[in-house]
C-alpha cells in the first residue's frame, strides 16, 4: 500500500516485540542502477535447495551466500560454505555497517527473476545466526512488498522494498515475527536483495 507520508527513518515499523527501521534512500538511484548491474553479473547466482519433508526441492529465485573466512552456515537444512567477499559486497557492507553500527561476517544474496518468485514466511533465526542480532537487508530493481507477520496475534505489517533501501531488522524481531516476499504478476523486473548478518 502507498503511503501518503514518507516513513520516518527513524520510526519502528513493528508495533511490538520487535524493531524494523526503514530508509528509503540509503542509495541513490545511480548507485542502485550500478549494483543491480555488477552484482547481477558478478554472483554466481543458483537456483536454492531446500528440503521439504526429506525432499530436496529447487526453488525458483536464486540465491548465493558469501561469508569470512568460508563460515558454513545451515539454512533449510542445507549447510553451505560461503564465497569470498567481492570488492563490490565489501564497499556496500561496510556503507551499511556504520549506518548499524555493527559488523557483519556473512550475507545470503537474492534474485528474484520477476514477481512470478518471492520468499514463503518464514523468520531468520537458525542456530548460526547470533540470536537477536541484526540483519541488513538492501535491495535494488523492481520495488516489492514485504510483509512482517506476528507469529501469537497475527498482526501484519507491510512496507515497499524501493530500489537503493536499507531495511533493518533487529531486536527480537525475528523471535517474534514472521517474514514474506509476496508473489505479484504485475512485476516483469528482477529484484536484487542482499541480506547481511550476524553468524555465530
Ligand atoms: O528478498 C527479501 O527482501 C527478503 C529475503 C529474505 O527474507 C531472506 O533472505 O531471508
Ligand atoms: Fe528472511
């Protein structure tokens, strides 16, 4: 839904149990144009597997995780080994580690073909992730919805993905918060969406 007021920066979009802070520029738009173009070239890009009742099964968007020093990292059942940091990732990473004010050692990259893929709900908190640490997310492309869902009362929360945005997700958001990437036919665009984290 479109807003008639820019969020504030500093504003918590999540009503309780959690602290989400948006920035709708953290980029500018020829910054964002460059990323989507080196980063889209430069990430090996691969369809996810995820195991779902003991079955491996592709999923349509592309991911790819980088992280210091090859940390392994478990997700959906998977354990994977990350790739070195490019040139690119570190100048993005450490732009987005003074605006946190933390540091982050590793980074599950997205790419969204169009809005035929997205993110089914679910929440950031496997056992690699430093409980209650924060996530980053940046994205750049197609602006897409991102909903935020309560897991007890099911109250939901939704902001717009603009392209050169910095979402931060922190505090016991993902405790208490389920998150999604809805589908939408209406975009042809691909999205690009970088999520930086805190590993054990
Ligand atoms: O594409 C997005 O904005 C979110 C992706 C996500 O939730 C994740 O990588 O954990
Ligand atoms: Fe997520």
């Amino acid at each position: 839904m479109l807003s008639l007021f820019p969020i504030s920066p500093d504003q918590n979009l999540l009503p309780y149990d959690g602290e989400v802070f948006y920035y709708a520029d953290f980029f500018t738009a020829q910054q964002s144009h460059e990323f989507l173009r080196i980063l889209t070239d430069e990430i090996p890009w691969k369809h996810d597997e995820v195991v779902i009742f003991g079955k491996v099964i592709q999923t349509l968007r592309k991911v790819a995780w980088y992280a210091d020093y090859e940390k392994p990292y478990t997700y959906s059942g998977r354990t994977k080994i990350g790739l070195p940091w490019t040139p690119t990732l570190l100048l993005i990473k450490s732009a987005i580690e003074k605006k946190a004010k933390i540091a982050f050692n590793g980074g599950l990259m997205n790419y969204y073909h169009d809005g035929n893929e997205g993110a089914s709900w679910h929440a950031d908190n496997e056992k690699t992730i430093i409980p209650n640490s924060c996530i980053a997310s940046v994205s750049f492309g197609a602006a897409r919805k991102f909903e935020f869902k309560h897991k007890q009362t099911e109250e939901k929360v939704s902001v717009t993905l603009a392209p050169g945005s910095l979402l931060l997700m922190q505090g016991t958001t993902q405790t208490h918060w389920i998150h999604a990437l809805p589908k939408s036919k209406k975009i042809m665009e691909p999205r690009l969406n970088l999520t930086f984290r805190q590993m054990i």
